[in-house]
C-alpha cells in the first residue's frame, strides 16, 4: 500500500485583521472571556508587545491557542530612508506586492501617511503610484499593521493619520472606513476622528456616502485644477466627475457635517500656477468653508512637471487670500529621500 502523506496546512488568522468587538466575538466562540480580549488588546496596542509568549497576565492556555490560531504579521518592513523630519517605510505583503508610508515628524506630532491600495487605477498625470496599476485592495489589517509596524520600529506614538498614501481610499471605501473606526477606538491607536483625514481625488458618490457616515473625520479634495479643461488633463477621473459635481458633493459634506474641507493643490510649473489659475480657484471656493493647501510639487529624476517658481507659490498664496480664502504653503517634507506618493515603491519595482 502506497504511503499516504496527510499534509495538516494550519490557516492562521491575522490579529490585525479584527475590531475589538470582532476579537471578544472570536474568543467567546472559542471558550474565552470579554476581559481576555481587554488583556490581548492591550499588551498589543499600548505595550506594543508582539509576541505572545509574553503576555504574562495571560493563562498558559490561551497563550497556547494566540499562539496556534493567530499571527501577528503579515508585513515586512523592507527598507526605511530617514530624513530630519521623514522616515520613508517600503514595506511588502504576504503577496510579495510592495506598499509604502510616510512618517512626519512636526512640531506638533506625529502623522503617518499610509497606503489603501496597492498601485492606483486613477491615472492622474503627475503621480508616481498612478504608474503602476491598481493590483489590488489593501486589506483592513495590512493599513492597521503599517500604524503598528512604525510605531513599534521607532517607538513612538503616532498622533494623526492622514490617509493619503498609494490609491485611492474611495476605490476601498469598506475597508478604509473599518480602519478609521479602528484607529479611533480606545482600545487601539486612539486616535482622535479629527486627527484622521482621507483624501480622494474625487469619487462624488463616495463623498456624499462619507458624508452621511456618523464619524468625525477630514476630507480633502485633491483638486489640482481650477478649470475642467486643465483637470481633465492632469487628472483621469475628471471626465467621470466634473469640477461642477464636486463642488456639489462638497457642499453637501459640509452643510451634512459642518465640517471644514481641504482643498489640495498641487503647484506645477506654467501648469496649473498661473495667475488667473489661482483666481479661478478663489472663484470656485467662495463662500465655502474650506482651506487651501498649497503643495510644492516633489520633482523626481523621472517627472514630467516641474516645481513652481518660489515667487510665483508665493503670488498664488497671495491672490487667495486677498480673495478670503484660507490657506496654506505646506511645509516640504523629506526632499532628500523618496518622499513623495509611490517613489519609493516605484524605485523597488524597477529594480
Ligand atoms: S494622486 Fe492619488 S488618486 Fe491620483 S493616481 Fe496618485 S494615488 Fe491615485
């Protein structure tokens, strides 16, 4: 009789991958208690303790079945560069697909930027990560673990999140809006609603579903242009979505949730910076309760645009605000190394 070899494939379920309601649920089931999952919660998010041999207030049994059902990571923090005031994360998923974060170090916290997905399929023109398609969706637990995996690197405590990274949030609605529950939750990251900001380049449907979501948290509008014309060629998505349809959506968001809006712009040379630009821009957003953010335009070796001139930054920045409209420079970040959306991720790919 031939051998018959029985492989046992053992599935072991990500922790990352439950709420904390999820975890009671899961240790109930499993003939454990509510305050068990208080315990687990907290050697793991507030003592940053990953490896459950650890937990010492734990029974040996429940160690041993943590340790027999559940993993603790699923990513991999390949590489870091560090700046003053950056730290660039490339990290790469059970799948061997590669995602990347930014840590900003101001004056006033810690703020990470993370990725929903991995590549983007918006296509906008000045976006290293729009290069390189949309593979997938990042799961719930792979944005939880890029939180987790900083903190516990650097030991720190990251104070906002702005969701920001490679893709586009809006294209994971479900999974992102679970996450922003998450980090929220005191049992977790704790961090505070109005430390959470997602930005869409502008999926109308999903504004206004965001804006009937009961949660606290910020939008900002990546709007790059002051002209239908000039957005429909930076960016894809304004052919699915108008300026007009936008600027619906986010008088909707705002009279919904009372709540101030960001408007990104991004600053490209004899592009989108010219004066009559900016008065356009004041135009559009007259009225609203809305900020600006004025972003200087991260150049790479590989960029088709250019970064403004300082003076010219500087004259847009002025005909806003003589227009009454609020707004700001944002500070650069991290020049020195790969810093902005997807050049990290895109220099691994190449190689
Ligand atoms: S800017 Fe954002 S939405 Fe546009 S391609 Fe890049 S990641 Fe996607």
């Amino acid at each position: 009789m031939p051998y018959v070899i029985i492989y046992m494939v053992i599935h072991l379920k990500n922790f990352f991958d439950f709420t904390f309601l999820e975890f009671i649920d899961y240790l109930e089931k499993n003939g454990y208690k509510k305050y068990n999952a208080l315990q687990i919660f907290d050697w793991i998010y507030k003592k940053r303790e990953n490896n459950f041999d650890n937990m010492s207030n734990l029974s040996k049994n429940l160690r041993f079945f943590l340790k027999n059902n559940l993993k603790l990571n699923s990513l991999k923090i390949l590489k870091y560069e560090k700046s003053i005031d950056t730290y660039k994360f490339l990290f790469q998923l059970d799948d061997k697909e590669y995602i990347e974060s930014v840590l900003m170090i101001h004056n006033y916290g810690k703020s990470v930027c993370i990725s929903t997905q991995v590549g983007c399929n918006m296509g906008c023109s000045f976006c290293e990560s729009g290069k390189l398609k949309k593979r997938r969706n990042l799961n719930f637990y792979e944005m939880n673990e890029q939180l987790f995996l900083i903190e516990i690197t650097l030991n720190i405590k990251i104070n906002s999140v702005v969701l920001m990274g490679i893709g586009e949030p809006f294209d994971n609605y479900e999974n992102v809006l679970k996450f922003i529950k998450h980090i929220n939750d005191s049992k977790t990251f704790e961090i505070g609603a109005r430390h959470i900001t997602v930005s869409t380049c502008g999926i109308v449907p999903k504004i206004i579903q965001f804006s009937n979501e009961e949660i606290q948290a910020n939008l900002a509008i990546s709007l790059h242009a002051s002209n239908d014309t000039l957005r429909n060629k930076l960016m894809k998505i304004n052919k699915v979505y108008s300026i007009k349809e936008i600027m619906d959506s986010l008088k909707y968001y705002i009279k919904k949730t009372n709540r101030r809006v960001t408007i990104e712009y991004l600053l490209l040379c004899n592009i989108n910076d010219y004066d009559y630009n900016a008065f356009e821009l004041a135009n559009l957003l007259k009225g609203l309760n809305v900020y600006v953010n004025l972003i200087p335009y991260n150049e790479t070796s590989k960029s088709i645009y250019q970064k403004s001139k300082k003076v010219q930054i500087l004259k847009f920045y002025d005909i806003l605000k003589k227009n009454n409209i609020n707004v700001t420079i944002r500070k650069e970040f991290g020049k020195e190394i790969s810093a902005a959306c997807g050049q990290l991720r895109s220099k691994e790919v190449d190689k």
